[in-house]
C-alpha cells in the first residue's frame, strides 16, 4: 500500500465533503489512522461469467442446534458447490429489529450465526458479500448510548433535531415520525434524526469522527473475507437543510473516497449500493463508471420480468433492456428478481404506467401477498413495493404446479442473460413458495419470503416435491452452463433482437473473445416457432439446424451460432 498517494487521494475526498475546521479534523485524524493502517492481505476478486450470488440470511436454514452459519455452509457444500460462486450474507451482526437492519454491534457476529470462525471456513471456498448498515444503527449500540451520555468523540455521532434545520422537504420511505426522543440515565431527552424506525437512528456523518468509525468498520469487513461490501440504503447517508436528504452530493463522496481506499488496501472488492429509487436516481452512484459503485442494484428488472410474464408480452422489458448499457470494465449490474424486501416499484415509476402498477397489485393480493405503500408529500399514498414470494408472483390465473414452476425457471433464464452479474434469492433457488403464516404471525409483509428452511425437509424435497425440484434443477442447470459462456462476459456488450412481442431476446457478446450467444426466452403458455441461426443450444446441447428453433410454453434457448 503506498500510503502517501491514499492520504493525498482520500484528503482529496474529504475537501469535497467537509468545510472549515471539520474539513482540518477530518484530515487530521484520517491522516493519524492510516498511517499506522496494516493492509489485509490482496484477493483476487475480478468478476467473469463464473460469477452468481446466493443472497441469504446467515440463519436461513436450520438443523436441530447447530449455528446457522455451519448450517448455511453444510447447505453450499451439499447443493451449491460449483454453481454459486459468492454469497451475499444479510446482516449477521446482532441486532434488535428489522430481520437484522438496527444493527446493535457491527464487529460482532449474532450469536444465533455462530462466530468469525464460522465466516472464516464459510469464506475458504466462497466469496462473501458483508452488508454494511451505515446509515443507521441500533438504539441500544454502544455508539447511540456513548451519543446519550454525550462520552468524549461521540458528542456529534448522531443528528439531533434543530430549529435551524429544515426537515420539510425529506423523502423518506416511512410514515413514522422523522425524529424520535430518547433519555439518558439522568433524564436528559434527545430529539434524534430516525429515517426507518424508532429503533435505527441515524449516523452523522457530518461528524468525521463517525465518518472514520464507519471506514474502520468498511475495513475490518475487508480483513475479515469479505470480496463485496453492500451499503444498505446509502442515499440517506448524509442530511443537509431545505433538501430532500437524498443522494447528496457528500453521499457520493463518500462512496467514491470509500471506493479508492479498497482500491488500494484490496484491488477488485466490490461495492454495491443499494438504492431503490427511480431509475436515474439509482444509476448515478456508478459515478463516471470507475471512481464510485463496482456494481449497482438494477432494481427495474425484478417489476419488468414480472409484468412480461404477467402480460405475456415483450414490448416493455424489450424497450427498457435496449438502454442497458456497459458502464466500464470495473462497473456492472447487480442483477437480481427476488430479495428479503418486496418487489419494488419506485424504479419503473417512469416505465410503467399506473394501471400497470395496480395490475401487478391486483394479481399479488389475489395470489397470497400484500401491497406496501409510502406516503407522498402532498398525503396521498403511492404503492411502494409488492410483498410476495417471487414464485406465487408470477402465477397467472389457471396454471398449475408444473407451467409455474417452468415460468420460475424462464424468469432467472431472463436474469441470468442479462448483462451484470446475477444473485438469486435462497426462496427462489429452491423454489419456495408464500410463507403465509409466517406473515401473519409477524404482523410484518416481508416476513412472506423471509421464512427459515428445515435443511433435512429442504434435501428432501429437493428430490420428492416436483414443484422445488424442477425450480432447483432448472435454475442450477442454468447456472453450470452459463459458467463456460464467455459472452455473458458482466462487461461484455449486451443487444435487444426484436423478434416478437412474445419472445425476449437478446445478443451478448464479449468483447475480448468475440463469442455471442443467443438468448431466447418464450413469455407466452403458447409454443412458439423461430427462425434463428443455426448453431448449439446450450441448455438442450442440440444442434440448430434449418435455421429452426422450437419452444414450448415459457420455453427458453441459450444458441451459440456457427462461426
């Protein structure tokens, strides 16, 4: 590590984020922490066509009283090895609410999960993604209560309300109070900044003490095996009066001097943001496509896919998909259908038009899952994500266990096509179905597809529940094969073939070997007949010949033309 050239490139951050004296504090103690930093030790951890993400709780399975993360790992052993390459682990740190989101310690591991021994064997084989909850943590973390007994360095560690402050204009997606009021030990009342809930208060990051304890944080995640970083709703991370508290130019300071640091203590991590917001909003944190994210969410593919098969019909993931385009040779897609949140919908507000949304709605209500909203500005309420496990969501009226479960397998054909890199949610890959009760029960929408998994009654019905079987079988079979493709190169050149309305299609190519594939995916329960290029189809391994390619109802096609 040349420590030199990464204090000159992080002060260079830290003038563009802070002003006056915070701006000296912030390079002065910054300045005082590398220079005694020790680097971790290098990975490799360039991304290729090999590359798929599980996303998973660290306790997602479960086996009489072993750790959850030993179980996990006995789960990758027995029914992954070869076929995921990295896994995205939900927060795993102890926590007091939202299924791991109010983190109360974020250098622990739950002990629910085991302990860092656990995430070292996990990682000897696999790649790990950390989630890093820096906008807020817990309201019982040793941070907010060192904040409440106002304890030298965390006098500023959270953001107290002010009447020179105006909140009017924040967007966030909760209807509870933006501040809530906390007491110490001696009756002293804090009126503090809450995005989410009562129990996730904010970080200040205006505070560059917070600041550099949130990059020590970033650090020993580094130290401790992760290859990716996640940065959980990062668009709210910094606050700024008469705003909307959005995406703020200091947010994406912070990303970019965060993305030159790994840059130099560990070449080739990967950050990925999280931001589900419209479109454009989501794609500027690539920056100019090498100096901010590694990977962005593509958080319009999840609605898309699902309003295709819904209606049967290409025309609007045709048109959208055509202005996908390459970012970098360092920045992709995080492509994925299903996660622990809903389907959100605030990324296609400018995609779909309302009476699709209410569409999407009505066959989600009817199908098991619920609607969840924000409230707008003006008080009216707007749908902000459909709460649904992505199998039940793509069941039309009158298809039964069979066409459903091909339909689940010709949606991850579409995701695993496309251009970035694909993460598929534990639920979908063993083709899980509404976790109704579990919904109730919680009184939570997303505890749907949040449900923990028998791995003894998961292997077994791997094998004997056709329904999990063929999504399982289907889906791996289409991972293992995608692996030897070089055109679904994550940098590589992706096309829309306007073929019908009722086949998705596109061109990938790499760009570094030439080779193409052809990818065809049937949306429709009809079969369909196309004129193709002669060539391999990859899926089947069978020779095109005539020009010729059938597919039945949802049918899907991977071809590799004859040079």
């Amino acid at each position: 590590m040349d420590t030199h050239l990464l204090l000159s490139t992080v002060n260079q951050h830290l003038g563009r984020i802070y002003t006056g004296s915070k701006l000296n504090e912030s390079i002065k103690i910054f300045d005082d922490f590398f220079k005694t930093y020790k680097t971790p030790v290098h990975r490799n951890t360039s991304l290729s066509e090999k590359n798929a993400y599980l996303i998973t709780y660290g306790d997602a399975f479960f086996n009489d009283d072993k750790a959850g993360l030993q179980v996990l790992k006995d789960v990758v052993d027995k029914q992954l090895k070869g076929i995921i390459t990295d896994i995205h682990l939900l927060p795993m740190f102890p926590f007091t609410s939202d299924d791991g989101f109010a983190v109360s310690d974020y250098l622990k591991i739950n002990p629910i999960l085991g302990d860092w021994e656990d995430i070292d064997d996990l990682s000897h084989e696999i790649r790990l993604m950390f989630d890093f909850v820096a906008n807020h943590s817990s309201k019982s973390s040793e941070w907010f209560q060192k904040f409440l007994e106002q304890a030298s360095e965390f006098e500023n560690a959270y953001i107290r309300e002010s009447a020179n402050f105006d909140a009017s204009k924040v967007t966030r997606p909760r209807t509870s109070p933006l501040f809530h009021h906390y007491k110490n030990d001696e009756g002293k009342d804090y009126s503090v900044w809450t995005t989410f809930s009562e129990d996730q208060v904010d970080n200040n990051v205006g505070d560059p003490k917070t600041l550099l304890r949130l990059t020590e944080v970033l650090l020993t995640y580094i130290e401790r095996g992760a290859s990716s970083i996640r940065l959980d709703a990062i668009g709210f991370l910094w606050k700024e009066s008469g705003t909307a508290c959005m995406h703020l130019r200091q947010t994406h300071q912070i990303v970019k001097m965060w993305r030159s640091i790994l840059n130099e203590v560990a070449p080739g991590t990967q950050i990925i943001t999280e931001t589900n917001v419209p479109e454009q909003e989501n794609l500027s944190y690539f920056g100019n496509g090498s100096d901010e994210a590694n990977q962005v969410y593509q958080f319009p593919l999840p609605p898309l896919v699902l309003f295709s098969l819904t209606v049967n019909n290409s025309k609007v993931l045709s048109n959208w998909a055509k202005h996908v385009k390459p970012i970098s040779s360092t920045g992709t897609y995080f492509n994925f259908l299903a996660s622990h949140d809903g389907i959100g919908m605030r990324p296609v507000e400018d995609i779909l038009s309302r009476n699709y949304w209410d569409l999407l709605a009505r066959k989600v209500e009817k199908n098991g899952g619920r609607i969840s909203y924000k409230t707008n500005q003006d008080g009216s309420r707007s749908i902000y994500e459909l709460n649904i496990n992505y199998s039940d969501a793509l069941r039309n009226d009158g298809e039964n266990d069979q066409v459903a479960a091909g339909k689940m397998v010709a949606a991850h054909h579409i995701l695993l096509s496309f251009l970035g890199v694909p993460a598929i949610y534990y639920h979908s890959l063993f083709g899980s179905q509404n976790d109704v009760a579990g919904m109730r029960k919680s009184g939570n929408s997303r505890q749907i597809n949040r449900e923990k998994l028998d791995e003894n009654k998961l292997f077994y019905e791997l094998k004997h529940n056709p329904y999990r079987r063929t999504i399982f079988e289907g889906i791996k079979r289409l991972l293992k094969i995608r692996q030897h493709v070089k055109a679904f190169n994550p940098y590589g050149v992706q096309n829309v073939l306007d073929i019908s309305n009722d086949i998705f299609s596109l061109q990938r190519t790499d760009p570094v070997s030439g080779d193409i594939c052809l990818t065809y995916t049937n949306l429709t329960p009809y079969e369909k007949d196309l004129n193709v290029m002669n060539g391999i189809e990859l899926i089947s391994d069978q020779n095109i010949r005539h020009n010729r390619l059938h597919l039945g109802p949802y049918g899907i096609a991977w071809i590799k033309p004859k040079k």
